[in-house]
C-alpha cells in the first residue's frame, strides 16, 4: 500500500496557522496512517485533494482553516 500522493493533511498549529502535510512518494503507510504518526497528539486534521489546496504560496502565512472542518481525526 502507497500512500494516496493527490491527498493533504491539513492541521491548525497553535500560532493559527495551518500546516500541511505532504506524504512522501516512497511510503508504505496509507494517508491517514501518516496523518495518525505526523499530526501532533490532540490536533485535529482532514485530509484533502491536492487540488484543494491553493498554489500560490505567496500569502501561505494567512491561509486559514474553519477547526470545525478538521474533521478526518486527531493525532496520535
């Protein structure tokens, strides 16, 4: 099993802002195994379409995510 390379794990750090997390192309572990280990414990994650995510990176700092969406699981 490879991890899904068109998904996303989005998670809101404790400064606000969200975090992105890109499983690596060599994996093994599925996407959500990889969001269980790479979340931090307690924070809450969901886990997107690389398409949902925006491209231009250069307001990446203000990007924002509703806590109510992040609704996929919690990290380990």
């Amino acid at each position: 099993i490879m991890a899904d390379q068109t998904k996303r794990i989005l998670y809101k750090q404790d400064n606000g802002i969200v975090a992105i997390v890109i499983p690596a192309k060599n994996t093994t572990r599925t996407v959500e195994e990889i969001a269980a280990k790479d979340v931090p414990t307690g924070y809450k994650y969901k886990i997107v379409d690389v398409g949902d995510v925006p491209t231009d990176k250069s307001f990446r700092n203000a990007w924002t995510v509703d806590e109510a969406n992040l609704t996929d699981g919690v990290g380990a």
